[in-house]
C-alpha cells in the first residue's frame, strides 16, 4: 500500500498498462518555475480554494502546479473581503498560483502590479475560457478573445506589469464553430510575451457537453512552437492525460472536472508520467475518510465549522459517483451541518464496497450545446471594442 503522510491512506489498484512513451515528459517550464510532472489543477469556481488544492497536493507529493480559483481583477484592486480570503495560500504552496479575470486593461493592470508589490503570488494566469452568461454577457473569459484588440491590450498590460512574474492565460477555442480565435489569440500572446497557453477543446458554445477537441491542441502546438501550449479537456484519467500528450504534442495537462470528487487522481498522473502503472481505486471507507478530511479543512479555512461542512456538500455526489449509495443517504449527507452529523452519517454507508466500475468516467457539469450569452452587437467586429461596457468588470472573485 502507497501512503502519504500528510493524507489519507488510498492504496492503487492492480496496474494500468504501462505508456514509456510518456514516462519521461519533459519538465514543463513556467518562467522559473518547473513543473514536473507537467501536471497543472484547473481553476475552478468554488472548487479549487486552499482546502481542495491542499488535498490534490498532498496526493501528488507536492508535483505539480495548483491554480486558485477565478480573482477578478476590480475585486482586487478595491480589496473585497471574499476575494482578499480566496488569494490566501497554504505555507506550504509552492509556487503560489492565481487566476485573474478581467476586460479592462487598465484595471487588470493595476490588479497584477498589486500582486507583484504585495507579493501575493508567484504565477499569474489570465481567464479566457468561462464560458458562464455571467461572464460573457459581460464580454468576458471565453467571449473576450474574439475581440483582438482588447485581448492584446489586456495581456500587454498584465505582462507588462508581472515584472518578473510569469503571465499564462487559459483560453477555448471561441464563441461557436463560426467564431474560431484560438489561433489568432495565440499568436498574440506569443507576441505580448506570455509564458504558456493553456487550451479548452470546447468552444463556449458547448459548455461542457460533447466531446473535446484534441485536435485543435495539436494544431494550436503547432501554431505557436515558440511557448509551452498545454491541453485540457476530457482528461477523466492519468492514461488520458498520456494519451493526450502523445497525440496532440502539448507540453503538459490541464484537469479540471476529472478530479471532482477524486483529489487522489493526481497521485495516479504522477505515477504516469514518472512512468509507474499504479492507478488508485479506494474503497468507500477511503472515499469516506478523504470527505470528512475535505470538510474539516474548509471548516478550518473559513474559521467556522458548519459553514465548512455546508460548503462541503457540493462535494459529496462526486465522491459518491459510482458507489452503491441510496438516495435517502445521499440526501442525509448533502444536508449535514457539522463534522458530527457528517460522521454519523459516514459511518452508516457499507463502507467496504470496493472502488466501482466506470467510476473513473465523466464527472460534473456535462451541459450540451448553449447559446452564448453577449453583449449587444460583440460579433459585428472583432476589432471594434467600444462595446465593452464600463460596468463589465465583476466585482466579486470565485465564478
């Protein structure tokens, strides 16, 4: 059995086919900041806060690079209480990593300058790639790079204020089938001097649903050769992540929705690019003792237990997916309160169900195509900015 210190026991399971071919993937450089393997956790909103990215962590051993989730740039700068608690990172966090969104050039300059002069992060990355109504109605993350202008003003600012700073940027690639941008919008990062582009094969317009589109990495690989491209999207496995860097030729991996509910997941794509064949497949009891840890820590990090535990529920479907849990049950635990109630109700489950079947599978939002919400008149002119409004800037962090 393979134990981490610092974490809940989870012993692999019988070994996964071996792929050598990905085994030795080259160490992913963010400026100064290598990253081996090359290995980065998705921001996501209300997800990836310090008690989540704590627990991905410690399953990989520290490898890897783990993002915060979206800062918007006005919160920032004016200080909000909520966004001021979302930039903390554990001591332990190395290098400090921070997601910002913005579509004023000017503010999410001053946001960037602010972290570099408060030193509240080694690494910045730049949102492109939200597709929710409440970010591009506003002419934001995946809707902002079909305006070319604005994009540039944008990173040129946020790099040029980064000093010594890293800047990356996640983006999809665009609007629809008929609004492309991803190949234009990585030629201008190259341009303006950003370190590493990280795609979604998803347009905004398929949210989450279908299937995503390795080949357009490959073709953004090979578009912009000059920085690291890495790839997301429908990486529900270490062997996915191999496969994905074989076929497409990205630099590294980028997972989101693949570790809801499964933090150990990161321990499985260590092994995999170090070249290991172990896979994780815990038992319920082990799910079960990797939940109460994740609600302890929330509770810990908001200062406030039963707005922990409350939080934490959102968790609990996705570290259940797959187990023979009945619906009353899982109603009893998404309804809990405390750490008490929370194990109570844990230790009624038949906790010694082995890892299910195809639990391994897609998890969360697998929404289909979706109209995408703009504003009045974005796809006139993708060169035409004016059509930002002054109030497009969010004025709260976290999605």
């Amino acid at each position: 059995m393979t134990t981490l210190a610092t974490s809940p026991a989870v012993p692999p399971a019988a070994p996964a086919p071996a792929a050598p071919e990905a085994a030795a993937a080259a160490t992913l450089a963010i400026g100064p900041h290598a990253v081996r393997p090359p290995v980065v956790l998705a921001p996501m909103a209300g997800i990836t806060n310090a008690p989540f990215r704590t627990l991905c962590r410690e399953f990989s051993g520290g490898k890897g690079l783990f993002v915060s989730e979206m800062i918007t740039t006005r919160a920032l700068v004016e200080r909000n209480d909520k966004t001021m608690q979302l930039i903390h990172f554990d001591a332990t966090e190395t290098p400090r990593s921070i997601q910002l969104y913005g579509v004023d050039p000017v503010t999410v300059g001053k946001a960037v300058r602010m972290i570099v002069d408060e030193d509240l992060a080694d690494h910045i990355d730049l949102n492109f790639g939200c597709p929710v109504p409440k970010v591009t109605r506003k002419g934001g993350g995946s809707a902002l790079p079909y305006k070319r202008p604005l994009l540039r003003a944008i990173l040129r600012e946020a790099v040029g204020n980064a000093g010594a700073l890293p800047v990356t940027m996640k983006m999809r690639k665009g609007i629809d089938d008929d609004h492309l941008t991803y190949l234009d919008a990585g030629r201008i990062a190259v341009d303006e001097g950003v370190t590493a582009i990280a795609l979604h094969g998803r347009t905004a317009a398929q949210h989450y649903g279908g299937t995503a589109d390795w080949d357009a990495i490959a073709r953004l690989k090979e578009h912009v050769p000059e920085i690291p491209v890495l790839g997301n999207g429908d990486i529900w496995s270490a062997d996915d992540a191999l496969r994905m860097v074989r076929e497409t030729g990205c630099d590294g991996v980028v997972v989101g929705r693949g570790c809801l509910g499964r933090p150990w997941l990161f321990r499985d794509l260590v092994s995999a690019f170090e070249g290991g064949t172990e896979r994780v497949t815990p038992t319920l009891r082990e799910v079960a003792a990797v939940m109460r840890r994740h609600a302890e820590l929330l509770g810990e990090w908001i200062g406030d237990e039963s707005r922990g535990v409350i939080d934490f529920r959102k968790h609990v479907a996705w570290y259940l997916k797959g187990f023979s849990v009945g619906s009353e049950m899982r109603k009893r635990l998404a309804i809990t309160s405390s750490l008490a109630e929370l194990d109570e109700q844990l230790g009624l489950l038949a906790l010694d169900q082995p890892w299910p079947e195809g639990a391994d599978g897609p998890r969360g939002r697998t929404s289909g195509n979706n109209r995408v919400v703009l504003p009045d008149g974005w796809l006139k002119d993708p060169y035409d900015c004016a059509s930002v409004a002054a109030d497009a800037e969010l004025d709260t962090s976290g999605g």
